[in-house]
C-alpha cells in the first residue's frame, strides 16, 4: 500500500469517528473563518466542490456566494482527459449526478468559466500538512488544474486533517492557506 493511501485511510477513519454534532460546529467555524478572510472577500469568481460525507459542508458556502453575488464555478470530470471543468452554476437545481456519483453542474444549464477569470479556489482535501500540500482521493484532477493557476488557492479542513508533513510527489502543487476550526495557517513557499 502506497505511503498516501495510508496516509488517506487513517484520517478518513478519523473523520468517520467525530459525532454529528462536533462536525457541525467545527464547519460553522471554518465557514464563519472563511468569510473574514481577504481571498473571500475580493474574490469575485469562486471554484469549489460540491460536499459529501465527511468533507467540509460546502451546500452553505456556495450558498451565501450566490447571496453575495459572487460567481460560483463547480467542477465537472472530464474522465477521459483527467480534468476538471468549472462551470458557471447559480442554482442546485442546475446539477445532477454525474462522474464518480458526484453532483455536477449540466452542461446544457450552465457555461464554462475560463481558468483565468477565477479568483480564489477552495481546493478539497483528505490529508493536509503546514506547508500547504495535501493528499486528496487519489485522481490527480485538482493538481492537474492548479498547474499553472495564478490566482488564490485555500482548503477548509478539520484540525484532525493538518499534520506536520506528509509525502509529496513532484506534481502535487500546495494551497496558498489552510482554515480551521482554530487556525489560519498561511503558507510559505518551498519545502
């Protein structure tokens, strides 16, 4: 088993054993975190992922991005290229469920945005360290978008979820800024 699947395993395990209530909490915090931050706040296009199980609730973030007017892009998987696709998405009722069981925007409801107009992408994550690298499920799709992406990069995450250091490979490419429950973690550059 490769070092990151180990890695994977147990903090999903992890996550799995934290009460409802707890969880909830902790994604209220982030959530009130995250919109305090500058990257949030002058970010007028958003990429981020639709939550499922145990990953930070993104249904209300998106949510009061559109109730700020903000445009919010949600990603659709190009299978066959290995890619991610954001998309210009202003209603739930504008995805259905799509690649990997995953809601997805509909490609007849909504636009393609292009890489260079977004602002901030709230990147997701299993496994997270200080410097900024993270272990995702496995698919490669969001390093392979943040390649060459110039703007603001954050991840929300459990405090459960941020180690010291975890294993890196030459193509993961690390987030500008880590929120938790308790911290902020800005990150500097370099390994």
């Amino acid at each position: 088993m490769s070092e990151k699947r180990k890695w994977r395993e147990k903090v999903l395990k992890c996550l799995r054993n934290i009460d409802g209530e707890t969880f909830e909490a902790d994604c209220r915090m982030i959530r009130d975190k995250l919109f305090e931050q500058r990257e949030w706040r002058e970010a007028k296009v958003i990429a981020l992922t639709l939550s499922r199980g145990r990953e930070i609730d993104t249904l209300p973030i998106i949510q009061e991005g559109w109730r700020q007017q903000k445009i919010i892009a949600l990603p659709a998987c190009d299978i066959s290229a290995k890619k991610l696709i954001f998309r210009r998405t202003d209603s739930f009722d504008q995805l259905s469920n799509r690649s990997y069981g995953l809601l997805e925007p509909n490609d007849s409801e909504t636009a393609p945005v292009d890489k260079q107009t977004i602002d901030l992408v709230i990147v997701p994550g299993v496994v997270f360290d200080r410097l900024g690298y993270r272990i995702g499920y496995g698919g490669g799709y969001y390093d392979r978008f943040l390649e060459n992406f110039k703007s603001r990069t954050l991840s929300l995450l459990l405090d459960e979820q941020l180690k010291d250091r975890i294993p890196v490979e030459p193509y993961d490419r690390p987030v500008n800024k880590l929120v938790t429950p308790t911290q902020i973690v800005e990150v500097k550059t370099g390994r």
